[in-house]
C-alpha cells in the first residue's frame, strides 16, 4: 500500500504536501486539480468503483470548501489506467450526477501508484 504525505486538512485537500493547489477560483469558477481515490493518505482498496467513490467524496468536500456542489459541475476529465475498467467506472460515476450531466472527456493513462482512475472537475461557483 502507498501511503502520501501525512499533512492535509479536513476538507480533503493536500496542498500543503503538493506543489500545486488541490481547489483554485477564478472569475466564478472552481477548477479542481486531479483528483485519485485516496484516503488517510492511502489509495483506497477495492478498485476503480471504489476509487471513482472516493473521488468523489473529495470532490465533494473541496468543492464545499468554496461554496459549491457537486450540482453545479460543468466538466470531468477522466482518466482511467485500463479501458476494461469502463463499466465498474461508469456505474459509480452515474450516481454522482442523477440530474444534469456534466460533459467529459475519457482517456487512458499510465497513472501513478497502482491508481486506477483519476478525475479533473471544474465547476461553475453557486
């Protein structure tokens, strides 16, 4: 199991780890940096459902922490390890969205630390 950096706050973000920014707005929108499926600083068990689970739960907290939601997602950018993963992915990610349907773009990536899948998101701010 890979274990991340141990700082981070509650809202899920690890920016104080990461050379980069987990949450940023900008003129009434929430871009979110790539987000895998971790937890306690560890890449969750149980595959891409589980991962793209977890994912959003992040997702949801970071967008929270700037006054969104999970409703106001305009865009995904998916990438997935294995295009066999597909269906496990798709099943969970549709239960994310029951309404409107944000657009996406699916690519194959050579991700890091055994990640099966990882989600970028912007959001418009509520």
């Amino acid at each position: 199991m890979i274990e991340l950096c141990s700082g981070g706050t509650s809202n899920g973000e690890d920016s104080a780890c990461h050379p980069f920014s987990s949450v940023r707005v900008a003129d009434g929108l929430v871009f979110l940096s790539g987000q895998g499926g971790w937890a306690d600083h560890k890449l969750v068990e149980g595959g891409v459902a589980a991962e793209t689970a977890q994912i959003f739960r992040r997702v949801g907290a970071l967008l929270e922490s700037v006054g969104a939601s999970l409703d106001d997602v305009v865009s995904c950018l998916v990438h997935l390890a294995v295009f066999d993963d597909y269906t496990a992915f798709e099943e969970e990610y549709a239960k994310h969205f029951p309404r409107e349907k944000p657009v996406r773009t699916i690519v194959r990536a050579d991700l890091p630390f055994g990640m099966h899948v990882e989600i970028t998101v912007i959001a418009k701010q509520a």
